[in-house]
C-alpha cells in the first residue's frame, strides 16, 4: 500500500490580475523557500510541499485532487479578472470543493482572499454553496505593501492547523498549539524579546509561551523550563551574552536533546566571535538588522510546519506498513546529535529490548554523512535495544521496510 503525501495547496488566480501576483510570489517563497532575503520573508529550504497553481478549470473532479493528498488547502486570490473570465465549469468546481471541504470534518481547507469588498460580494454571488464560506477581506492582513507576506504567515498556520488535527490524538498533545519558547540572556537580550512577545501578541490566532510570565508561582522553576523547551519551538535569541549564560546553554541542550523544534536568531553585533560549543548547526537563522521581527515569526511558522509535516510523514508509513506494527519508535524531524540518539536509546521500552518488538529511530533524508553515520550507528548499537535501527524514509524504501 502506497504512502499518501500529507499535504498539498492548490491555488487559483487569473494571470490578467496583477494585484494578486505578489500574494502568490509571497506563498511560493514562504513554502518553496529561496535564497535571498525578500522584505518581510526569511530565505530557507524547500519544505517539500506540493503547490498546484490553475487560472482555469483542473482535469480531475474536485473530491479527487483534495482526496488524493492526507490534507488539501485550496487558495483562492479572488480578483477583477478572475471573476470576470471565469467559466460556469470554473464555478461548478470551486463550489464542490467548498461542498467536499465542508464534509471533510477538517481535513482540507478552504482560503478565499478578496482583493476588496465589492469582489468578495461577487464571489459570493457565483454560487449559492458559498453562502457559508467566510471571507479573508485584503484589509484585514495590515497595510498594504505587508499584505503578502501576512497573508503567507497566516497560509503556514492554516497548514500547520490542518496537519495538527490529525496528529493530536497520536501524539498525545493538542499539535495546533504552537508554544514559542523564546530563549534569551536578559542581560542584553531582554528587550528584544519583550519586543517579539509583543508583535506575537498582536496576531490573535498564534499562542505563545513566554518564560517572564508563564511559570506558575511555587513551581519547581528548573522543571517548568525543561518541560516546556521539550514541548515548544524554540526561538533563540543568540545576543552577545548568550553563548555564556548557563541557562541559555541549558535550554539549547535541552532542545537539542529533546528534539524540539527551533529557530535561532542571530543578534550579535560584535565582528569576531570565538568558536561555539552549542549544537546549533541543524536549527535556521535569521538576522534581523532592519528589526524586522516578522521574519523570525516566518521562519517559526516555518519551522513548526516542518515538523508537523513530517510527524503526519510518519504516521502514513504506520498506516501503508512501511514501518511495522507493533514498533517502539523514535522520529527525530532533523538529523539527530549523538547526545539525542542517546536520549533516544534510552527511551527504548523492555519490548523493544526483549526483543518481542523492533525498534526504530527515524529521522529525514539525506541519511547521515560518511564517518557520522557510522558513529551514530556504534552508539545506537552500543545503548540501544538489539537490532534497533537508525534509518531515513528513503532507507526504509530502498530496503523494502524497517525490518530489514
């Protein structure tokens, strides 16, 4: 049985309006990734998330190409052309899609943006299935020339949504929360996270976590910490002092080891820095010289979708049988320190060391480079159950399964 992919967004607009051209450069950046800093968007990588863009009628019915992926977000940039040149066919199929989303329990999603009042009441007006579809009116992303980049913030949290309600079950926690832990020296880093909690705070549908204010009085403070790093998405705020903090050294630990997704924001000032000893390698930078604090919330959505993307990854593989069942399994959502596969060979059950049930640790393509994986692979032999396995999707592909 094939692995269904988790997610993919279809997208509609007319080529003839040029308004919504920024809004679909903006979405393609914040899910395709690039390599140059653009406005309000940060570079990064390839989220490897199907886009599908039409200006016409697709060839398939609209159940089957929201079905044929876990989850489907159809976008619509509704424009002036758009519903003037648009087909009855066009209309039939956008309505069965709003009719097949609506029945879908959220699985998919369906994202409407009206460039101005007056196209939204005419979209409104092409089918009388849309009489229950809420609107995202262009005025409400902020000013104008910030609207793409909103809008493609926001389209990271509707996936990210979509993917959460599938996984919150399986994995034990509500996934759509997304806790920011934001790591910081206060001896110089206080103020810009105080500036950051303050731009979370004025977007409504992201939650936050902020260690000031969220540790309860008489609790157990070092827990609370540790608790909440190995729960959250961590955002590092790297200043000058930071490096040399004992509690900024611990969170980063305690992320790395947890395999807590993070995001680390480059704040240092000075020209010349001495080798670092935190394992930062695998977490994506930012700088923010301009005080752009949009970007660091962009590449924290980012991030957080990422890992959801893959986690919903790995629980297909459970459904096709690519990975056994009953498995005790460890999925990391980066390529994992030896301090991590540790952490994780020692959370292996008295199943999986008896024998009675495999073992397995996952992490993403592309498997470890030469000389890294074969360390990795005499750590989990030497502290793992016996015939525990370190393997990526493609490995288990290629060896037909996890058992192999």
């Amino acid at each position: 049985m094939p692995t269904t992919a988790p997610l993919q967004i279809v997208i509609f607009r007319h080529v003839d309006d040029a308004d919504t051209s920024s809004y679909l450069d903006a979405i393609l950046r914040a899910f395709q990734g690039g390599k140059d800093t653009q406005n309000y968007l940060a570079t990064g990588e390839d989220l490897g998330i199907q886009i599908e863009v039409f200006s016409v009628t697709p060839a398939f019915e609209a159940a089957t190409v929201l079905d044929d992926f876990c989850h489907t977000v159809t976008v619509v940039l509704a424009d002036s052309a758009f519903l003037g040149k648009g087909d009855d066919a066009l209309w039939n199929w956008l309505a069965a899609c709003w009719n097949h989303t609506r029945a879908s329990s959220g699985r998919h999603a369906v994202v409407v943006v009206a460039m101005d009042e007056r196209v939204g009441k005419r979209f409104l007006e092409k089918k009388p299935d849309f009489a229950s579809l809420q609107l995202l009116q262009v005025h409400s992303l902020g000013e104008q020339t910030i609207r793409p980049a909103m809008f493609a913030l926001f389209l990271l949290h509707e996936c990210r949504a979509r993917l959460a309600a599938a996984l919150s079950m399986s994995l034990g926690f509500d996934a759509g929360y997304l806790k920011l832990f934001i790591s910081h020296a206060k001896m110089d880093g206080l103020p810009l996270a105080q500036a950051l909690k303050h731009q979370i705070g004025s977007l409504a549908w992201l939650p936050k976590f902020y260690d000031a204010d969220d540790l309860p009085p008489g609790s157990d403070w070092q827990a609370e910490i540790e608790k909440s790093v190995g729960a959250s998405l961590l955002v590092i705020l790297r200043t000058e002092e930071y490096d040399s903090r004992h509690w900024c050294q611990q969170e980063v630990l305690w992320a790395d080891e947890y395999a807590t997704p993070a995001v680390l924001v480059d704040a240092r000032t000075n020209l010349n820095h001495p080798a670092g000893v935190l394992p930062l390698d695998r977490v994506p930078s930012v700088r923010i010289p301009d005080g752009n604090l949009v970007r660091i919330l962009f590449l924290a959505l980012r991030e957080g979708l990422r890992f959801l993307h893959f986690m919903r990854r790995v629980e297909e593989m459970k459904k096709s049988g690519a990975l056994p069942d009953p498995v005790e399994l460890r999925v990391f959502t980066f390529q994992p320190s030896m301090a991590a596969l540790l952490r994780a060979c020692r959370g292996l059950t008295s199943s999986a060391a008896s024998g009675t049930v495999p073992s397995v640790i996952l992490y993403p393509d592309p498997p470890f480079r030469a000389g890294t994986y074969e360390a990795a692979e005499a750590l989990v032999a030497s502290y793992g159950p016996a015939g525990t396995r370190l393997v990526t999707p493609n490995t288990i592909a290629a060896t037909k399964g996890a058992k192999s």
